[in-house]
C-alpha cells in the first residue's frame, strides 16, 4: 500500500494531540515492545466483543451487518461492559487488559470493509475507560471466521487484501492514540476443528498475514508509526513458531527492526490438566496428592526459556495473549485442588515475568466444574472474584521478583 508516511515531527505533534485528549502531558519516546511488555500482568475481557451477531451462527463466514450487530456484546449470555467492570480489574491488580474483538459482523461495506461508526464507538468508549485508569490494552481480530478458518493459498490474497483494507479502518480509527495502545493482527488461525500440525501452506499464509498487518498499520502513521504491534505463531500454538522455521518475523519499516513488534502465544499447557480436566494436579509439589501430568515446573521454565532464546534474543517482545485453568474438581478435595491451581497460576505468571514476557489470563464469566469453566469474576454479580484462588495465585506471581 502506497501512503505518505508523516514525518516525525508530525508524529509528535499528533501524540501531543492525543495525550492531550487522554489525559498524558508530553510527547514520551515510544516504549520498546520489551518495555511495553515488562511487568505487565493482564486479563482477557472474553466473550463480550468477539461475540457473533445475535441469532448468528458464531462460525459464519459472513461479512456485513446483520440486523442488531450493534448487541453482539451480549450475544453470548453476558452483560453490558461497564466502568465498573474495567475498574475492578484495576483495582485487584491488573496493569493491562485485551479486547479480543470480532469485527466481520460490523462491516457496513465489505469491498472497502468499512466498519459501522457506532461499533468502532462503543470499542473506543471501552478503550478509554481503560485508559483512564491507566491500564494498557490490546486490540485485535478475534473469531473472524473469513480470516482465521480460511489460511489456505485458495484464499491467501483475497484474505490479505481485506485484512489490509480491516487493519487500515482499524489503525486509523486509533492512529492518535497513546503508546498504551497496542494491536494485535490476528488471533488463533486454523482449519476448522484441526488443532494439531498444520500443512506448510497453512503455515505460510499466517506469516503473510503478520506482514500485511505489519505493513498496513504502519503506512497509516501517526502514533501507529512506532506502536507496540503483535504477530502470531499459526493457532497461537508456540511449538508452530520455536522449529523449523514456520514462524518468520515480519519486516518492520526502516529504522523500527525489531524493538515495536511483539510475538503471541497462547499457553493452556498442559491441556489435559488446565482444559480438559484429566489431571486434577499439577506440578511436583502436589504428586502426593494424586497422578500429575509430566509436564511439570520444570517443563514450563525450559520451554519458556526456549521462547526466550527463538524470538526475545532477536529484540521482539513475547506475549501470553490468553492462558487460565478451568475450574475442575473431585474427590472432595476441592480445596486442596484449588490451591493447586494457585500455585500453577504462580508459576506461571512468575517465570513468565522473569523473562520478560506479558501474559493476559483468559476470563470467559464461565462458572461450574469442567471444561471451558474460565471464569474469575462474576460480571453478572457485581465483579466478585468467584475464583479468587487463580486471582490469588495470579497475584503471587506478579510480587515476584528477577
């Protein structure tokens, strides 16, 4: 894409502008995706603007604006998102929150993937609460179905030339905004039901979709020339991306490299104990209490180090974009198996800051025992912390120190 970039100058002024409007007093140098990165303990806000339209079968491929689109926030069975749901985030010690969002049912003309003006209000609404409490956020795309289900080089071009024309809408919209601000270009990009080893095409296409996103955010300029921009591993899975050379970094505009990018990954390890609920224990400290998956502490630290060695030696960030333990018990031990997920929470939040990276619990206001029960607080009774032994855990882990 062909777009005049700004000088810095005008870079300048267009920050000053913006942190004018949001409360900031200078035009800062920009942070490092490092920078941005360090210390940053977030939650997910799931299941509110990645929704589907109301009635809208949530794995449509469909672009447009059906009818209600605008209540999509609550299609999903949750309420409104209000001020005080980010304020109680802030409150029990959250520095960053991301908003996953799904954008392909607001689209009012899918050639130019125009997006409805009273959508892209309400996100920036949301945005600014949270910048007012001083929380960074992450923006992305998130269950766009045309996009995510379709890496395939059948529909390599169209995809990228509306993730171009998306991310162009997008960026724009948010271009004045300060460096709290960051993008995130897609979200977990797989064949449909297929989680496992992609095919190399599959692998290819989402490294062409990372540098289009690339390419399009910072040919829209202002604060966008230097923001904090994240790619992906295909699926978020980081074993896609640490071997073989499936995951190839974007090429940033001159003079960035790699200091504004960041990787994501997402970190539901190990599946069977944090998902789908075989294990009940993780960890050696609890092998005592009953069968424990061989992924362990230790597992956790060397494969976090291995991330570290692939991509934070090479100056990007890293990001656990999504990671939680779901709420699963038996035995009459919940107490004890409650505690357990404090402690893996700990760990993980604290080896995570160890290195560097940021790491944003997933949180879906999904309450019980068994698969998919990610919910922490309770957004339909005040935000109380339901599961306030992963907040406790999660917590623990950010006191940790290097």
């Amino acid at each position: 894409m062909n777009m005049k970039r700004i000088t810095s100058f005008a870079v300048c002024l267009a920050a000053v502008g913006a942190m004018a409007l949001l409360g900031a007093s200078e035009c800062d140098a920009q942070p490092t995706a490092k920078e941005w990165n360090k210390g940053v303990v977030g939650w997910n806000l799931g299941n509110q603007f990645e929704c589907s339209a109301p009635g809208q079968d949530g794995e449509s491929m469909a672009i447009g604006k059906p009818d209600n689109s605008i209540k999509a926030e609550t299609a999903w069975g949750n309420p409104v998102v209000t001020k005080k749901v980010i304020k109680a985030i802030k409150d029990a010690g959250f520095n960053a929150i991301r908003i996953p969002v799904r954008w392909q049912c607001h689209i009012t003309n899918p050639v130019a993937m125009s997006i409805d003006k009273a959508w892209i209000a309400r996100i920036k609404e949301v945005v600014g609460w949270c910048l007012a409490n001083d929380l960074k956020v992450i923006i992305n795309t998130h269950h766009d179905k045309w996009l995510e289900g379709r890496p395939t080089y059948q529909y390599k071009d169209e995809n990228n030339q509306k993730l171009a024309l998306l991310w162009m809408n997008i960026a724009s919209e948010f271009a004045a905004y300060d460096y709290r601000v960051a993008f995130a270009g897609t979200n977990e990009v797989h064949i449909k039901d297929n989680w496992g080893k992609p095919e190399a095409e599959n692998l290819a296409v989402q490294n062409t979709y990372n540098q289009t996103f690339i390419d399009v955010v910072r040919a829209t300029g202002g604060n966008n020339a230097k923001r904090h921009l994240i790619v992906q591993t295909y699926v978020c899975n980081p074993d896609f991306g640490i071997d073989n050379g499936d995951f190839i970094i974007p090429i940033d505009v001159e003079g960035n490299g790699n200091d504004y990018m960041s990787v994501e990954f997402h970190y539901y390890t190990p599946w069977d104990y944090a998902g789908s609920c075989k294990y009940y224990f993780w960890g050696q400290q609890y092998k005592q209490h009953g069968e424990t998956p061989d992924q362990d502490e230790k597992a956790m630290a060397d494969y976090f180090d291995k991330v570290s060695q692939t991509w934070a030696s090479k100056g990007l960030g890293v990001i656990i974009g999504e990671w939680g333990v779901t709420d699963h018990t038996k035995g009459g031990q919940a107490d004890l198996q409650h505690e357990n997920a404090t402690y893996y929470c700990k760990t993980l939040v604290s080896e995570a800051g160890k290195r560097g990276f940021s790491t944003f619990v997933w949180d879906n206001n999904a309450f019980g025992d068994g698969q998919e029960k990610f919910g922490i607080f309770d957004r339909e009774r005040g935000m109380k912390a339901k599961a306030d032994w992963i907040l406790k855990g999660i917590m623990e882990g950010k006191k940790i120190k290097d």
